[in-house]
C-alpha cells in the first residue's frame, strides 16, 4: 500500500512509512522514534542506551512526518514525544489530555501522519520541578502562505494518570506574530536552572526571546540583530556550551551569533553567504565540543571552524550525496536536517522517505577526519525526513557569572561519576565511554599505561555526558582510564587487545 501527503519544505508528494524504539540509560535524549504507516511497514525506535545504537522495530500508532519533540526522564527512560498532532506517552497511548494539539485547518490536514514542521515543537523539563515539562509548539497557517501565526505551550504533569502523564494547560498562546516555519530551540540560562527558548519573526531581523523560570513564563523580549532578512523558514541551533547560536535558512545564508546566557542578548553577528543548491537550506548542528559548527544542504555538507580568526573563509566541503537511492529511485538519500545524538555523533537524514542515515562519527575533528558516512544507519522502515528536536539539557550554570547566583545542593553529586566502558576489551580505537560529571563542571579523561605514563589525554565538557573516543595507537596491554572533576577522581581498567 502506498501513502502519499504533502511536506511543505519542498512542496510535493512523499511517500512515507514507520520504524521501531527502545530506551537508553545516559539522559533525556536517548530514545528516537521514527517512520510512518506501521500497518504496511516497521516503525523505528532508535536506542542509545545499551553503549551502542541499536535500531529496533515496535508497535506505536503514532506516525512521523519531520516533526518529532520526544523526552526522557535523566535515567534515560521514555517518558513522552510527539508529532504536533497528539501526545504519547511511553506506553504509545495518547497521553491523558493530550490529544488536539495546534488546531487548525493545516493540522486538521496533516492529522493522519503528523506535522511536516522540522524543529516545530520543543519539550523542556520545568525549572524546579521533578514532573512537569513545558512543550513549545505550532503549526501552520494557509492565511499566511503556511508561516506560523501563533506560538502554543502545553504543561505536562507526570505525576497524573499513574505516572503516564497528563496535559494539564493546552494550545495556551505565548506569542502571536508571523514566525518562521519550524526554528524552535533553546538554551539553559546562565544561573543553571531557567531556559531561554528563540523564536524568529517572518521575514525580518527580530527574534523573539521568551524566559522559563519555576513561575513559568515570565518574560518575553525582542531584539532585532541586524543583517539579510530569510523568508522561508530552516533551522536553528545553540552551541553545547551555550556561546553561540546559529540559524540556516532557504536561501543558503548562514547566520552565526555570540549568545549572552545571562541577558539572552544576541550579538556580533557573522553572515556568511552560500551559493544555494535547492530552495531550502537543510540541517544545522554544533559539534560536541562547541568548535565545529556544519550545515547541509541537498548535495552537500560543510563543516566551519569556530575557533579560526575568519569563519566564514574557514569553511570545508565535507560531502556530495553520493547519489545513492534508498531503497530504491525515486527515494534520493540526499542531505537534509541533522541533530546530535547522546553518543557524540551528528546524524543526518534526508529531503524524502528513505530507509537510510547519515553519521558524522567524529564531528570534533576538523575537514573530512570528522568521518561523515552516507547512509550507514539502515533503518527497518521508511523514515520521512524526521529527527527528534533535541537541546543540551545538562548544560550547566555559567560559573562566575553574574548570574550564577542560584545555590545547588551537592550531597546528590556522584563522586565515581557513573562511569560505564564500552567495549572493554577494545580492538578496533573505538572506544565509547558513559558519566556523569558534577554540575557545572568541567573534567579530564586520561588514559595511563602501565609505567605511569598518561599515553591519551581529553576534556569533558561540563554538559556532556557520553563521548565516543577514536583512540591513538596503543600496544595491547592493560591501561587505566581516570576521570578528574571538581576535586574527584574515578579509575577504572581498560584493556587493549
């Protein structure tokens, strides 16, 4: 059987179909769910939590057509996601309230298979508050030549319906404006608690600045930054380490600012032209580290170093689609969104329905060492150009700001870290390591042979909370791997065969 609807980025037919899930152990960002039309093909869950991705196939009747905002709990267990239609919670039941999100003649239309909005809903856990989160979300107009028109909030409580969740506050409006098509993402304050989420007005240079705090929200300001105005939607991104936000948009113009956690200012703006290859740009991600930043569009990725004196001319090619079909023509496995996974690897899909994803596997290192590899995540079913809307959850507060005037309570910091490895053995350099530093913290990770040498050294970030190591050239033998942050240490035995 064969399914047809409208994506509106690129305004034809797609087809689409569903693949399957399951559940990782690290944080907030470790299950995808992915695909469509699970009565003729598998629906996806991507699982990050075992130590590896593992790609699986479930029954869920919720279907994914490039919007997805999903949740886990900080253990990594499913809690709730959606696709702007409906909520599910983590049984794939509609969640208690949950249904009836966005109304409206453009989501009544898209109601079979869900929102055709990349970056249209975002979840955030409420600031000081153990069960509730807040979701972002909108849809589109035809009034307007399908630009939003209104930006919703919905509250989860997950304390309701036997700890399944219920929608407590629904389709409650935030900001009425003619916004950008998707674009939603934020940022943790600099006092470690509250967020900032941006939101971008249509067709000029003003951005929408809406401030959560443990009140809900309390602020919304606007700025305008200057520079060539977009007219057609793209994505946005915050850097892990909160410094930076960047926006893409259709006519291949990238947009790099210096963010003030503090005060939610953007400034010192780098516009930095392209020569566009389709009428819309595609994805937008930071590396792990903060230093990378890559954009894709849809025969091409390039990668930006953020620490050169010059940005813009420190641009690298680092792919052509390769013109690969998945599975088969007219189902190109192009490039299109991308966004981080809990693993350190930046994942890409593409502009239609395909069974395939990209990886960038090493997306800290600079030119072609960051190892993109065209459609190497086989997925049980078709996947029309979805990926969850994630942000950094585990960013901290910025120590020694003037902001960072909120008193955190230590006695709940894990001094081994949780500190997992895998594999150990390791053969092949390739080596995946799990933790949990102390809150706004920084740590090192070294390895030490068995004179006492260190033979590997690598900063933490204090977001982070998984890296995926390509290590050095190490004869076989037994090593040690420490982790140092705030005055701790943890040691454990890795083996090198």
């Amino acid at each position: 059987m064969k399914k047809t609807f409208s994506i509106f980025f690129l305004l034809l037919p797609f087809l689409i179909i569903v693949f399957s899930f399951r559940s990782f152990s690290q944080g907030f960002t470790n299950i995808w769910q992915l695909g469509y039309d699970n009565t003729t093909f598998p629906v996806s869950v991507v699982d990050f939590g075992s130590g590896q991705l593992i790609i699986d196939s479930i029954e869920r009747p919720m279907n994914f057509a490039s919007e997805e905002a999903i949740i886990c709990d900080s253990a990594g267990e499913l809690l709730f996601y959606t696709n702007g239609i409906y909520i599910a919670n983590k049984n794939h039941d509609t969640m208690q309230n949950g249904s009836g999100l966005n109304p409206g003649p453009f989501t009544s239309d898209h109601s079979e298979f869900g929102l055709p909005i990349f970056q249209g809903a975002l979840i955030l856990p409420w600031p000081d508050s153990a069960n509730k989160y807040i979701l972002f979300h909108h849809t589109l107009d035809y009034s307007t030549a399908l630009n939003p028109t209104i930006l919703h909030s919905s509250t989860i409580n997950m304390s309701l319906d036997g700890g399944l969740g219920g929608v407590v506050n629904k389709n409650d409006t935030v900001l009425e404006t003619v916004m950008e098509i998707g674009e939603l993402t934020g940022c943790k304050h600099a006092n470690g608690r509250d967020w900032w989420v941006l939101v971008h007005k249509h067709s000029a240079d003003r951005y929408y600045k809406i401030l959560i705090t443990p009140l809900g929200i309390t602020r919304i300001d606007s700025q305008s930054v200057g520079g060539p105005i977009s007219n057609y939607g793209g994505s946005a991104a915050f850097s892990p380490d909160g410094k930076w936000f960047a926006t893409f948009d259709n006519l291949s113009k990238l947009r790099l600012y210096d963010f003030d956690r503090c005060t939610g200012l953007l400034s010192n703006l780098r516009y930095i032209n392209f020569i566009p290859d389709s009428i819309v740009a595609g994805g937008l991600c930071f590396s792990p580290n903060s230093t990378r930043l890559y954009a894709s569009q849809h025969t091409d990725v390039y990668q930006f170093d953020l620490t050169a004196a010059n940005i813009a001319s420190s641009r690298k090619h680092i792919a052509t689609w390769d013109g690969y079909y998945s599975p088969y023509p007219p189902y190109a496995c192009d490039f299109w969104w991308m966004m981080s996974g809990p693993d350190g690897k930046i994942y890409l899909n593409s502009g239609s329905s395909v069974v395939d994803l990209h990886v960038i596997n090493y997306p800290d290192n600079l030119d072609t060492l960051c190892d993109l590899q065209q459609h190497s995540i086989h997925l049980p079913g078709f996947n029309n150009s979805t990926l969850p809307n994630h942000i950094n959850y585990w960013l901290g507060a910025d120590v020694g700001s003037s902001c960072d005037t909120i008193l955190t309570n230590n006695e709940s910091e894990i001094e081994n870290f949780n500190l997992q490895i895998f594999p150990n053995p390791v053969s092949n350099q390739a080596l995946n390591i799990f933790y949990r530093l102390p809150q706004s913290t920084d740590g090192t990770l070294q390895i030490i042979d068995v004179n006492g040498r260190m033979v590997y050294n690598y900063h933490l970030p204090m977001w982070s909370t998984q890296q995926s190591l390509k290590l050095p050239t190490l004869n076989s033998g037994i090593y040690t791997i420490l982790i140092f942050a705030d005055g701790k240490k943890i040691a454990k035995k890795l083996i090198i065969e």
